[in-house]
C-alpha cells in the first residue's frame, strides 16, 4: 500500500525534472520572444514619432488656414461697409423705427458679396442690437461675447452657438463712420471651418474642433454628415485624442484622433513577422522539450497510477464516496424512466466483530465482501465503500419493479457468504437500504442523504433488514418531502418559482417623503401554491445553499430598485451563512455597482444569534458594506443570552425587538418593561428601533409611547408581491 509520503515524494522528482526542462524551454523561448518583441517595438517606435510630427504639421495647417479665412473674412466684412457706409448709417439713425424691407434688402446685397451670412446687426455701446425689432434678442452666448468684444476692446474668444439644430458663429467689426465705438455684428455658417477639416484629413485620423473652456464638447467634426456635432465626451473619451493645438483668438483647439484601427494594424504590420519567427524558433526548442518529457514518461505513468489510488479505497481498491457521487451526476440524466436504482449494504454490528477477531482479519473480511460482491453485480453497475463497513453499488439499468428482489439477492448473499478461512464461527449479516432513481434525486449527495436515512431507519427496525426508500415509514416521508422542497428550491434558483414579496416598515412620527419595506421570499410550489419559508429556509440552510437564496433576493431587489427610480429604502435579511461566504462582500459591491443603486436605500438585517455567535465574521461583513454605503440592523433582538453586552461591538444602526415581546404587550407589563429598556439602550447608543408583529391598534398606540422608531405587521400592511 502506498503512503501518502511516497506518493508526494514520487510526484515531487516527476514534477522537479519536469519543471527543469520547462524551464529551459520557456527560458530560451522568452529570450528569443524578447528581442522579437524589443524589435518590433523599435520599429513601432519610429511610426509613432513619424505620426506625431504629421499630426503638428497638420494641426498648424488647419489653423493657419482658420485664421487666414478669418481675416479674409474681416476684410470683406470692412470692404462691405466702404461700399454700403451711408445704407448702414441710415438703418443705424432709423434704429427701432427701421423697416424690414430696407433691413433684408441690405442683407441680400450682403449675402450676394460674402458666402455663409445669416444675418447682421449694429451693437451700441451697451452691447445691445439696434434691429432687434427685426432679428430678434440675440442668444445669451452671443451676448456673452458681445460684451466680451466690448469690454476687451476686440474679439478675442470666439466660438459657436447653437439654438436647437442650427449652429453659427459671430463676427464684430468696429462700425465705419460711427462718432462712437460700434460694432456691425455678422452672423456666419460654419461651413468652411467644416470644409477646412475635411480638406486636411488624413489617413488614420480624424479632425475635431474642440472648446478650451469646456473640453468635454465637441465643437465640430470632419465626419461626412452635414449637421453639426453637438457630441458631449466623458474624461476618458477626451484621453482618447492624440493631439491637440490652440487656434489663438478663439476658444477652439483643433484635435486629432487616430483611427481605432491604427494602432491594431501597425502592431499586427510589425509584430506579425515576429511571430513568425518566433514560432519557428520555439518549435525547435518544443522538440528538445518533448524529448526530455519522453524519458519521464513511466514516472509519469507510475504517477497515475498512484492518483488513481487517491481516488479508490486503499483496502477494497472500490471507488471512494465521493468518485461515487460524481459518477451519478455525470450518468444521472442517461438513466432511462422507470430504471436505474442505488443500494448502500450495512454490515451488522461489523464493529463488535472487529473487536472480536482484530482489525487484521476485519480487514481481510472486508476485503473478501468486497471481492464477493463485485463479482456477483454486472459489470455496469458500479461499487463503492462510502465507510468502515458500508458499501454503496449504483445499478442504471435495474428496472425499478426488480429493486427490492435484487436487494435481497444481496442480502441473503452476504448472510451465505464463508469467512470460516478468516474468522470460524462467525458469519455476517447485513441491511441493504435501497432507493429508486428519479427526477426526485436532485444530485448526488441528495442521493447519498436518501440512502443513509433509509439504512439508518432500516437498522432501527433490526438486523438482516431491506429497506425501499419510497415507503411510508413516517421518518422516510418526511424525508422525501424535504427532498422535494429542496429539489423545487434548486430548480427556482436556476429559473422561475421565487418571487419577491414587500412589507411596509412604518415609521411611528414626523413627516415621511419616501417608505421603508422589508424584502421577502416566496416559493411557489409546483400546485402553483406558495411554499412558506419557515419551511423552505430551513431546508436550504441544512443543505448548504441559503447564500444562494440570499444571493437571488439581493440582486432580484436591487433590480426593482433600479427599476423602480424611487427613493424607497428597503431591507434585505441574511442568513449566518451568507456571513460566513467569503465571496459575499465582492458579489455585493459587484451588483450594486453593475445595476447603478444608491448603497444608502438598502440594509441588511442579520440574526442577532448568529451575530453574537459569529462575532468576528459579523463585525468584518458588517464594516466592509457599511463603507459601502448599506446600513445594519440587528433583526430579533432580544433572543440572545448576550444582546447588552454584546450590542456595543456590533456597528448596526438599527435595532428590530424580537416579535416574542411585542405579540400581546398590552397585557404583559414584563413585556413592556423589557421593551422599554431595549429602547433606551438603543437611543444612547444613537441607534433607531423597530417592533415586528404589530396586530393591533392597541399594541401600536402602546409601541408609540413606548418610543419605538418604526413599527411593522399585519396592522399596517400585508406582504404584497413585488415585481417591477
């Protein structure tokens, strides 16, 4: 028999010539993936340097010519005036008074002499258009522009406006012939500056007009459609441009970004040919390594050898329990209806025996049962010992109607069988607890539950017993039944059948602009009946899988929060095993992030038993979440043997009394003493306070002079099912 020393042994030189000829590979193959690398790196280099200097050169080209078309544009705006001096003062004296007609046709010569006008106007001192009664008050950027003209005595920041679909931008020129300081004001398309943009695009890039005040606006863009960009760009985005230049007198810098595409093909150019290399280089080196793994090659299988060993009983060499259980659930969904069936075989009172004859001969007859029995089940029903002296045999074809004569065959084998070699005037008998395989077996250790409570109630019942699991004995029933809910809870939690439901947490005074609920589960049965969950929680709870049933509510909650877009807070209960769940706190974080909650509308609500048993584990959960955002309260408080002295080390801001106290308060003066004290308790330590099970007006009017911060129960409002 191999010891667990040897095997490590035998697996650690296997593992240490291995490792040494890997390192040798991967050492050599990282050397030559280096320089591959280090020169395709180079290369890009070069690329980049060349790039950025095209994008200065044609970041200065776009506002060389911005400024060029600007100035032209001042020019004929003056040249306009020379020629139309004494038209514009006449419509600057008629002022108010001046008539459209004389206005437009002013503006179609004006259009006629320069491309892109809008509209024009004079700006008097006070910054305000002299034919307002035509074109209408200007937008309050043109304003804030205006008066910046004016102040500053020239324009120096300009940029586009926008009023619904349309865009513009400004001019202010100093008036000809004007006594005082007045502007003629100009109001252009912005066609060229796009046209600009388009003209200097290059391959790979993408030209923006973007604000230096505000940089998270696009201002314009060279893309092919006619509307102007209006584009608003998160931080991250704004990182995403390669270049950027200032275009002086003006609000603008031009911006370049590469094309998404760019970087994905100058690494594939460069580092494909690399590749190539490398490949065949390293597929030289992969042959020495193969070489070197050949001559481990019986180590290795001596290796596998000893895994198997992991794997089987060391003294039967049987599959262990839990290969046993695997190979169930991997064959589970082949198992024809009406067919497949699972024994476990008991060996009577096989430890008084072993006393008797020595642990040498027990062994050795434990060895021949197994021998005997493997012999005499076909070859595809598999065997296994789950313990000292119990043997468990999966049959996948027995036919069900055949189950209980088979078991009695293995019985009445057992009973027969000689160990008059190993142990004289001795012979064994044995109970055999036999159950039928179904849609009912959740899984394997479903199965292996099922199994052990019938052998179990089979040896209550004597020796030499066979014992069918789908019988009526009482403890089997109630067995099966549990089964059942907990088959229903796994099938609800890969798919429909929990619902949410909500009750309303009402605060006893003052004013209330947004409700408190407590959050709750329901099962629906599969009669379409709800399932209560005094029944089905306990059942997840012994099978290990309550944080999965908190899991589905916090995040099933967290939804219709989302959903929902109120402020109502709500509250969640966990079970002592969600604390426990080390990956509770990421999964909690994770969903609040992923569905956009605000932490502060959820607490959680954890037993005060199991905070006061689990001190440690609680406090930890309880502070990682509450840095979140998420509040506490400590749910039946008042159960406990320790609450007062442990309260003050549990940082919880809410305390729920335990419905025992509250349930008939108006006639227990105990009651109301102790609920009393718990109140006072919770107000020195700036904690607010809750009462469950309110029924009556009478008990509500009593929690309320008593000072209780909320009250919930059936008084105020019945649990109503929750689906947003």
């Amino acid at each position: 028999m191999v010891t667990d020393n040897n095997l490590n042994s035998r697996v650690s030189y296997v593992k240490k010539e291995l490792k040494s000829a890997k390192t040798q590979l991967f050492f050599a193959v990282a050397i030559l993936l280096i320089l591959s690398l280090w020169n395709s790196h180079n290369t890009i280099k070069v690329h980049q340097d060349y790039q950025s200097s095209l994008m200065d050169s044609v970041t200065q080209q776009v506002v060389n010519e911005y400024q060029s078309h600007l100035i032209q544009l001042r020019q004929e705006i003056d040249k306009f005036q020379w020629r139309n001096q004494a038209e514009l003062m006449d419509l600057y004296r008629q002022g108010d008074l001046t008539e459209r007609e004389d206005y437009l046709s002013l503006l179609k010569t004006f259009r006629s002499e320069l491309d892109n006008v809008r509209l024009f106007s004079i700006i008097d001192q006070q910054g305000q258009g002299v034919f307002k009664n035509i074109t209408g008050d200007f937008l309050a950027h043109c304003k804030e522009e205006i008066y910046s003209t004016i102040q500053n005595g020239g324009q120096e920041q300009l940029f586009l406006h926008r009023s619904g679909a349309s865009v513009h931008y400004d001019l202010l020129q100093p008036l000809m012939g004007a006594q005082d300081l007045l502007y003629i004001f100009v109001a252009f398309e912005p066609t060229v500056f796009k046209e600009i943009l388009e003209k200097y695009r290059l391959p790979q890039q993408e030209l923006f007009l973007l604000r230096q005040d505000r940089k998270v606006e696009i201002e314009l863009n060279e893309k092919g459609s006619s509307r102007f960009s209006d584009e608003q760009l998160s931080e991250t985005q704004l990182t995403e441009f390669s270049y950027l230049k200032e275009i002086p007198n003006t609000r603008w810098n031009v911006a370049i970004r590469l094309s998404d595409n760019y970087a994905s093909d100058l690494v594939m150019n460069n580092y494909l040919w690399s590749l190539l290399i490398w490949i065949t280089f390293s597929a030289l080196l992969l042959f020495s390594y193969c070489s070197q793994k050949q001559k481990s090659y019986g180590q290795l299988k001596a290796i596998r050898q000893l895994e198997f060993s992991k794997s089987h009983d060391n003294l039967t060499g049987l599959m262990t329990r839990q290969v046993f259980v695997d190979y169930f659930e991997r064959v589970k969904s082949s198992i024809e209806s009406e067919q497949g069936v699972a024994f476990v075989i008991d060996l009577d009172k096989f430890q008084l025996f072993n006393n008797s004859v020595g642990f040498t001969k027990g062994d050795s007859t434990l060895r021949m049962i197994a021998d005997f029995i493997k012999d005499i089940i076909p070859e595809e029903a598999k065997f296994s010992r789950i313990s000292n002296d119990q043997f468990a045999i999966l049959y996948p074809t027995l036919a069900h109607r055949d189950a209980l004569d088979y078991a009695n065959v293995l019985r009445s084998s057992v009973e027969t069988l000689d160990i008059s070699d190993i142990a004289k005037n001795f012979s064994l008998t044995s109970c055999i607890a036999v159950v039928q395989l179904n849609d009912d077996i959740a899984d394997g250790e479903h199965l292996m539950s099922s199994l052990l409570l019938t052998i179990k109630s089979a040896k209550h019942k004597g020796r030499n017993q066979v014992l069918l699991y789908q019988s009526d004995d009482p403890e089997l029933v109630q067995h099966a039944s549990e089964m059942e809910i907990y088959r229903q809870v796994q099938k609800a939690l890969k798919g429909r059948g929990f619902e949410l439901y909500r009750q309303e947490i009402r605060r006893n005074k003052g004013a209330v602009s947004n409700k408190v609920y407590e959050v709750l589960i329901r099962l629906k049965g599969a009669d379409g009946n709800i399932i209560s969950p005094a029944i089905f929680i306990p059942i997840a709870e012994q099978n290990s899988i309550a944080n999965e049933l908190d899991k589905w509510v916090i995040e099933k909650t967290l939804i219709n929060i989302a959903a929902s877009q109120s402020k109502d807070h709500y509250c969640i209960n966990l079970s002592g095993q969600t604390l426990a769940d080390v990956g509770m706190i990421d999964f909690v974080k994770q969903k609040v992030n992923q569905y956009g909650v605000t932490p502060e509308l959820v607490t959680f609500e954890i037993t005060e038993t199991f905070a006061i048993t689990h001190l440690e584990s609680a406090i930890g959960f309880i502070n990682e979440i509450t840095q979140l955002g998420c509040r506490f309260a400590l749910d039946d408080f008042g159960s406990g043997l320790s609450s007062f002295s442990y309260l003050q080390k549990l940082p919880v801001q809410k305390l729920k009394i335990d419905g025992v106290f509250i349930k008939n308060i108006t006639e227990n003066p105990r009651n109301q003493a102790f609920v009393s004290t718990m109140v006072t308790l919770a107000k020195s330590m700036d904690m607010e306070t809750v009462a469950e099970f309110v029924e009556t007006l009478e008990e509500s009017t009593m929690l309320v002079e008593l000072g209780l911060d909320y009250c919930q129960g059936y008084y105020f409002h019945k649990p109503e099912p929750w689906d947003n």
